[in-house]
C-alpha cells in the first residue's frame, strides 16, 4: 500500500514531535540496524531516524533501504531525519482515508 499525500502530511504532524528512535552512524545499514529499525516499528508504527554525519550513504539511500527491508514506507526525508511507518498488526495510528 503506497501513502497517498494526505496521510503522509498527517503522519508528518504526528512524527515532528518525536525523538528519534534509531540513528545511523558509520556502520551504515547492516542486520543489526535493520532488526532495530523493525522492532521499533512493531512497537511504535511510526519511527523517527536519524542519521549521522558518519553515514556515507545518501540520505534517501538510507531511507529506501530501511523500508524495503523492513516493508514499510517513507513518510519523510528531511535533512538527515527520516521517518518510517509501517502499521501494526493492530493499528494504533487512523490514517485519513486514500483515494479509492
């Protein structure tokens, strides 16, 4: 399910005020990032990343990576900050309704 522009600007207001959960440092993304990443989307829907300096991979590169292998879907690339969402199997989060 792809988000349409409506529910990215509301998962945008929701995420401004959270702290960023997971960062990316040099390493770059490996297994380890990534199981961090999906548990935190199990836990929370809706992830703030950041990513560091250190990090040599593009910001969107990172961004693609997380959500491709943790199935969920970018709702934002600002500056070095991403934010996932992926719902849970019990959704906590009512996303305004798409298009049909």
């Amino acid at each position: 399910m792809e988000l349409t522009g409506k529910q990215k600007r509301f998962l945008r207001g929701l995420g401004h005020g959270l702290k960023p959960v997971v960062t990316v440092g040099k390493n770059e993304v490996n297994a380890a990032l990534v199981q961090q990443t999906d548990e935190a989307l199990s836990t929370h829907e809706l992830v703030k990343i950041k990513i560091l300096e250190s990090c040599l991979l593009d910001r969107h590169e990172v961004a693609d990576e997380l959500a491709a292998t943790c199935g969920a879907q970018v709702a934002q690339v600002l500056g070095r900050t991403v934010l996932l969402y992926r719902p849970a199997t019990e959704p906590k989060l009512e996303l305004p309704k798409g298009r049909k």
